[in-house]
C-alpha cells in the first residue's frame, strides 16, 4: 500500500494521481492570480485628469472635457469670423476682419474707443475718421488719429474704389512762406522843393516794402538828430520837408 494515499471523501488513490492532480491546481491557482494582479496594474496606471494645471485660453484643467469643449467652441467662432458681410481681400496675411458690415460702423465703433476710453476729442476724432472713410487728405494730426483707430479696431471693413481706404491719403506739405527781410539804408536827399515825407521815403525804399515798413522808416527818418533842424517845419506842414533841406532818408531794402 506504500504506493496509494488515503484522502477524506475520496478513499485510498495512487499518489501519482495525487501529484498530477496537485500540480494542475497549483497551475490553476497562479493563472487566476496572474490575471488577476494585470487587472489591477491595468485599472491603477491610468493616466487621471490633472486639475491642478488650468489652461489660461479656457479656465478649465488641461484635458478635461470641460476644457476640450472650450476649445472647440473658441475654434468654431474664429472659423466663422472670417466672413463680415461686406469684407474685401485686402485682408490676405495681414489685419484680419473685425466683424463690422460697414466703413461708418467701424469709424462710430472708434470714435467711441478713442473718444470715451482714451479721452481723445470727440469732434477732432470724428473729423479725422470720416475723411478717412470717405478718401480725404487728412493732416499728419489726423494721421495720428486714424492710426490709433486701426490700431483698436483693424481697418475698416470696406476698401475705397481706389485703396483709400485702407490706405491713408495725406495731404502733401506745403513748403514754409518765406520772410522777406529788409535791411535799413540810410540816404541823403537834397530836396529842390517841400516834399511829403512819406512819399520821399516810399520811393527811396525797395518796391517790396509793404506799409508798416514804410512807416517804420519814416519814424526812424524823423528820428535822426541830422534831421532835428526841420521837425519844426515838418510838425506844421503835416509831414512835409522844406525846400533845400538835406534830409536822411531811412530806406528799406531787401537784404
């Protein structure tokens, strides 16, 4: 009997039945425990949501779906910006649309920014828009004007027949007036008979001299002390010199 083993329930068994039938469970046991041990590496190494990390762009956490849905409503409303009702193609690779249907509802948009936001003057801003929109020359001011509006809204939806807008007409600059400047010229006239004093000196001063500088010239001729011995007679003769006087014209002349 040294070959069987007595087991409870089942009676007296070849011990080779035994070692098989020990083996087989044992086989059993570490295959349930292997699948086992997988499906909890499985189910604890997934990757969870971080809600520490918040996308700025959304205010939701990266990679919730939350923050997925954002995304995805941000990306339809900018695909659909891109038509504005009266929109041109001058827009290509540079300012982009900015959802306005016409010119003057871009410009009241601006007006308002600059007016009410940047304290900027209402009626000086309004001018400077509307010539823009319409095509006008604006001044280097106004210039500055439209630019800050560009700047806050884009350009204007609706291009000009002629580029103008987007394009800004400037008004061209004009060259700065000339001083006419005179030098004063001291003469002497040897008068044959009375002369007026005005007119003596008028026609001894340059053609271009206007009458405040005739006038200055006349003060300065009865001015002189070499003229001191006729005032008495040009005081009661209204402004003339006597004859045979030697007097010193104060003319002037262009330098």
């Amino acid at each position: 009997m040294a070959d069987t083993v007595n087991i409870p329930g089942m009676g007296a068994q070849k011990k080779t039945t035994v070692y098989i039938a020990g083996g087989i469970g044992v086989v059993i046991v570490g295959v349930v425990w292997y699948r086992s041990r997988n499906t909890a590496t499985s189910t604890t190494t997934s990757t969870p949501v971080d809600t520490t990390q918040i996308d700025p762009a959304t205010g939701y956490a990266y990679g919730s779906a939350e923050d997925a849905a954002a995304l995805a409503a941000q990306s339809s409303y900018i695909s659909a910006g891109g038509s504005s009702g009266g929109g041109s193609s001058y827009y290509s690779g540079g300012q982009q649309p900015t959802g306005f249907v016409s010119d003057a509802q871009w410009a009241q948009a601006a007006e308002d920014y600059l007016g009410n936001t940047v304290g900027s003057d209402l009626p000086t801003v309004s001018a400077a828009l509307g010539k823009y929109i319409t095509g006008g020359s604006v001044t280097d001011d106004q210039h500055s004007i439209i630019n800050q509006a560009i700047a806050f809204q884009g350009y204007p939806p609706v291009p000009g027949p002629d580029g103008y807008p987007p394009s800004v007409r400037t008004v061209a600059a004009t060259p700065p007036t000339a001083t006419v400047q005179f030098k004063d010229v001291v003469e002497l006239a040897r008068l044959t008979a009375p002369t007026n004093a005005r007119l003596l000196v008028q026609t001894h001063s340059d053609p271009k001299a206007g009458p405040n500088t005739i006038e200055t010239q006349l003060r300065l001729t009865y001015s002189d002390p070499r003229n001191s011995a006729y005032r008495s007679y040009y005081q009661s003769h209204d402004g003339w010199w006597p004859a045979k006087a030697a007097v010193y014209i104060h003319a002037a002349k262009l330098r």
